[in-house]
C-alpha cells in the first residue's frame, strides 16, 4: 500500500488525500444529521401526545362535576380538587398531594389536627356529596395530631 502511494504524483496523493477527508466528514455529517433528525421526531411525537393527553382532559374535565345535592346557588360545576382545595384552605388543612383515576380521588394531606380532618370530611359529605370510602391514617406526634397516609374517595353516579 505504502509502495503504491508512494508510487502517486504529488498531485494525485494530495486529490486523494482530500477526498478520503471529504468522505470522513461527510460520513460524520451525516450520522450526526440522522440523530439530530431522529431525535427531533422522536421529541415532536412526544409533543403531540402529550397535547393529545392535555385536549382529552379538557374534553373530560366535565366527568370531574362536583354533584349539586345540596348546593342550589351555583352556577358553575366545580371539580373535586377545585373543591377539596377550597374546602381545606377554608379550615388551614395542606394538602400535599391529589390523584385521581376514573373511578375515585386520593387525598394525601400534611399532619392536622383531629378535628379539623373530621370538619373537613363534614363539609365534603355535606355540602359537595363527597364520602371517604378508605382512610389510613396514623397518630401524629404531638396529642390530637393525626398523619394521613391516604384519603380516598369513590366517584359518585
């Protein structure tokens, strides 16, 4: 190999320098370019489903209804967690997480008194139609302080 190019005119070896270098580049380009491309499709189909998840909220939303039992005067629906927010800022309760699912909602609150969980499950069952179907809760630290690990309430018909 070294014999035969050595056996090249020095204009020959420097066209065939360049064009092994434009081969280079051109390969390294080109996978670089294809990763880029791949990488930019495969973010815009990210983007897409995930406005395709943000449009069917918004059409489902409308599933999430607070149920009008007892309240006569409003005219808008309110959702759950618009009303458990609502309701537990009213008595001071911090509501550190809110998951809901197709068939029931998952409160985890910060420790609280006794009381006010028991005031503010009052006001949910009353006054929005909400019931706790499964509470785990433990004994906070200090007397009358409870943990709750989880409050779950089961979507009404």
């Amino acid at each position: 190999m070294k014999q035969w190019w050595q056996s090249r005119e020095p204009r020959e070896r420097l066209i065939l320098t360049i064009g092994g270098m434009l081969i280079v580049l051109t390969v390294f380009y080109q996978q670089g370019w294809l990763r880029y491309q791949n990488w930019r499709e495969q973010t815009l189909q990210r983007i897409q489903t995930q406005q395709q998840t943000l449009q069917w909220v918004r059409a489902h939303s409308e599933l999430l209804h607070v149920p009008a039992n007892n309240q006569t005067s409003t005219t808008r629906r309110l959702t759950f967690s618009q009303v458990a927010n609502q309701s537990a800022a009213q008595l001071h309760i911090a509501i550190t997480r809110l998951q809901q699912s197709e068939q029931h909602f998952d409160v985890w609150i910060a420790p609280l008194p006794f009381n006010h969980l028991l005031q503010w499950l009052d006001i949910l069952q009353r006054q929005y139609g909400y019931t706790p179907s499964n509470v785990e809760l433990q004994a906070g630290d200090k007397p009358g302080m409870v943990n709750v690990n989880r409050l779950r309430f089961e979507r009404q018909p």
